[in-house]
C-alpha cells in the first residue's frame, strides 16, 4: 500500500492518526463501509467489470466478516485506515486475484466521503425523533396548562398576562422550525458522490444511478470533484444544530429562572436536582444548567468545523477528516442534551397560584386597562396610556401593587388627560385589571385567547403528524435501499 513511499509509516502517524481513526470507524463506520463494499461489487459484476464469480466470492466472503464483524481485521497501522485493513482481510481470505479487484473504480476519496454521508444520514434520523418526541411533549403541556396564567415578560419586567400553554405554544412552534431545518439538510446530504473516484471520475462504465440507489441515497452528485470535497452539508447541520441548540438554550433559560425563589413557577423533581455539601437547604437544578451549557457546544462545533474548511483548497485534504470527530461529539451533546431536558419536562411541577397572583399584582395587565378605556370611554389610546400610566405610577412611588387601583385614583387622572371622569364602578376596575379577563379578550390570529389557542394548538398537532410522517418515509427509504441491497446480494450468491 506505500510502494512509492517505501518505509513504514512514522510511529507518530500511528499513534495519533491511523489507529485513532480505524478505532473511531471500527465504531461507527464499519457497517456502512461494508454496505459500500458489497454494493460496489454488486455494480462491478453487473456492468461486467468483475465476474460473477469473483463478486459470488467476495460477496459471501463480506458476509462472513460482517457476522463477525471489525474485531477479526488485524487493524495494523501500516495499513493506514480501515478500509485498507478489510482489503487486507479480504485478500488474505481470497487471493489478491479476487479481492485485489474489489477497488476497482473507486478511490478511498469517494468512498470516504460516501461512509461519511452515510454516518451522518444515520445520525440526522437518530435525532429527529428525540426531537419529536420534545415537541409532543411540550404540545402536551400546552394543552393541559392552556388555562395556566401568568406574566409575559419583555425586557424581564412584567408586561402582558399570557398563559403558560401559550408560552409553550411558542417554543413548539419554534422548535417546529428547527425540525423543518433538519429535514431540509437531509435533502442535500443524501446524495451520493460513489463513483467519482479521486475526484475525476473513471474511465470504467460504472453505473453511478445504480450505487446511490442500493445506497439509499436520492441521487449521485452530478460533479465528482463537488461529491468528494464537498462539505458544505456538514456546516449546514452543524448550524441547524446549534440554531436548535439556540431555541433549547431560552426555553431552558427560562424554566431556570422561573425555578428561582423568587419566582417560583416552577419546581424540579427532586431526582433532577443536585444538593449541596454544605447547605442542606438546597435544591439545584443542575440538570437545567447542564442542558444550557451543552447547547454552547452545539455553536462551538459550528465554529471549529468552520475554522477547519477556512483556507481549504476546493479539493481533497486531510484537514477535513478532522470536522468528524467535532461533528460526532456534537450528534452526542444533542442526545444528552434531549434526554436531560425530556426528563425535566415530563418532572416538572407548576405552581398554578402563585404565578396568577403574581400576574394580578405587577401591573400586567395595565394595558387591558387602557384598551378598556379606548372602547368604552372612546377616548384616544395615547389618552388611555396616560391616565393608567400616571395612575400606575402613583401606586409604585406608594409601593402599592395593581390591585390597590381604585375608581377614585382613574377618575383622578382621567380629568387631568381626559378632562372628565369616567366614574366606572370598583368592580369594572377590578374585571379589567383581571389577568384571566385580559387573556380572554385576546383572541386575535396568534393570541393566547381560548378560541385562538385552539386552533394554534390544532395546527401545531397536525404539523407534528405530518413531521412524523415525514420522518418515517425517510426511515423507510433507508429501509427499502437495505433490502434491495440483500435482494440483490442474495441473487448473486444464488447464481
């Protein structure tokens, strides 16, 4: 394998390169390099490159090693990479005049770079559904807390009153889009760049359409120097994920703030939360913290892998091959991060009151009480914000809270702005000061309002069947492609 270099590779080269990766592929890639293999063989009998007979002995040879699978290759460094160490393998079971013609129209470039596409294919669908998972259970929670009232914040001060289920509404919808993100990158990774060789394609008539279709790819790539070098499809997942990472970081973010003390919204369960070695008080939500911080490697990923292609001609280098472990370790982060943050959701306990009578006293719900005043009094709404702005003001240099408003404090300020007093009854000022009143009265497209709501829940649940839906066609795909695959096989051995 090194005649034009003639000497063993350099002990530095086996230890920090060639035995790291072929441990690295013995683990994820080795499976999938041997689907190459047997498919590639099945295309060399086929457009009559090798006889039937050395791909019936090949074949069956492949099966054998894939029962046994990589523990039996000798994975001698000098060999470089696993694919060579299976060619070894092979050749040692079949003669160089039989296994010596598996390589015949490839080049270790398209078949890395296809192991690569597969590894990754293999990843997207493993996470697609956690992520449907987190998304039914949110939409879950939407639906039982749709009635859950509390403060909406805008700039972390109290704002307008919403409700819980509307809040989780919110991040269904956004993590809806991250979805669609994901399922829009699958469409460009899954295609097969098999039979480019080094980068320049063949002069042996091989049947490229027919290796992407036992490979359960979409199609082959229409240049075979884009195919192998190409590795714009891992940047776009790196950046979906750590986009994804960005909306699991705010959610998460604000579970743990409304975790505090001071809020108190919300409460772990107690196997998801740490103590303390010298408080004995505590309660920690360190499995919140955990969840922010890994979506900070989702971003940092992004970036390394980034940095790697930065100054990388537009053709095959081995700086590439270093974008895969960061890539790998980011597909880990993204579960652990998943299975923490499930966890925590399907754990969470909602204190109800406390978050109402918090929405009924920080002055929420001023702005209710200004829309009431446009549309019983007809007044201008700049008008009604500065009567209700003067009376809130009033109250807070008095450190008095909302429901210490009073029909005496409105009339007084509406004949300052106003130049008449409105004289509405305690009770009216009360209603519209009401945090279940003001969310009922928004039913606008997109509202937190009952009738709103439900239909923003209905189209969330019907986007969710159509996502599954659509990730089990791509799972069948990949099912049909590996049962064509064994089809095929299995004719040939059959002869």
């Amino acid at each position: 394998m090194r005649e034009r270099l003639k000497v063993a590779p350099n002990p530095a080269m086996g230890k920090y390169l060639n035995i790291p990766a072929m441990e690295s592929d013995a683990k994820l890639n080795f499976k999938n390099m041997m689907r190459i293999n047997q498919a590639h063989v099945l295309m060399l009998q086929k457009q009559g490159i090798v006889s039937r007979e050395d791909a019936q002995k090949l074949l069956s040879q492949m099966g054998e090693l894939l029962a046994e699978g990589p523990g039996v290759l000798p994975m001698d460094p000098a060999f470089e990479d696993m694919f060579y160490n299976i060619e070894q393998y092979l050749i040692g079971k079949l003669g160089m005049e039989t296994a010596g013609r598996m390589h015949t129209a490839r080049s270790r470039n398209d078949l890395g770079i296809t192991v690569i596409r597969m590894g990754v294919r293999d990843g997207v669908l493993a996470l697609l559904p956690q992520i449907l998972k987190l998304r039914q259970i949110i939409l879950t929670m939407a639906r039982e807390h749709a009635d859950t009232l509390m403060t909406g914040y805008t700039h972390m001060q109290p704002a307008q009153p919403m409700t819980l289920g509307y809040y989780l509404a919110g991040v269904a919808e956004a993590l809806e889009r991250d979805f669609a993100r994901f399922l829009q990158a699958y469409a460009r990774l899954n295609t097969c760049a098999m039979g480019g060789c080094a980068f320049a394609g063949t002069g042996f008539p091989v049947d490229r359409q027919e290796m992407a279709r036992l490979l359960g790819f979409d199609r082959p790539l229409e240049n075979s120097l884009d195919g192998v070098v190409g590795r714009d499809f891992l940047l776009e997942i790196a950046a979906d994920l750590a986009i994804f990472g960005s909306t699991i970081n705010r959610f998460t973010q604000d579970l743990y703030i409304w975790h505090t003390n001071e809020f108190g919204y919300v409460e772990l369960d107690n196997s998801l939360a740490g103590s303390s070695s010298i408080m004995p008080q505590k309660k920690n939500p360190h499995t919140f913290e955990h969840v922010k911080a890994k979506t900070a490697h989702l971003l940092s990923s992004f970036v390394d892998m980034t940095m790697i292609l930065k100054g990388v001609p537009f053709g095959h280098c081995r700086d590439m091959s270093e974008m895969m472990g960061t890539f790998y370790h980011s597909l880990e982060e993204t579960e652990a991060m998943l299975g923490l943050l499930t966890a925590n959701l399907q754990g969470l306990n909602v204190h109800k009151e406390g978050m109402k009578e918090r929405a009924d006293r920080n002055f929420c719900t001023a702005t209710e009480l200004s829309d009431q005043l446009v549309k019983v009094e007809k007044i201008p709404f700049r008008v009604a914000y500065q009567i209700v702005g003067s009376v809130v003001g009033e109250c807070a240099d008095a450190g008095l809270d909302c429901k210490a408003i009073t029909t005496e404090m409105l009339d007084k300020a509406a004949m300052v702005y106003a130049g008449r007093a409105f004289g509405w009854p305690q009770e009216k000022v009360r209603q519209a000061l009401d945090s279940a009143f003001s969310v009922a009265n928004k039913e606008s497209f997109g509202a937190p309002g009952p009738k709103a709501m439900a239909h923003m829940l209905g189209v969330l649940d019907e986007n969710l069947a159509a996502d599954e839906k659509a990730r089990q066609a791509l799972v069948q795909a990949q099912e049909t492609a590996r049962a064509a695959l064994q089809e095929k096989i299995d004719q040939t051995l059959a002869g």
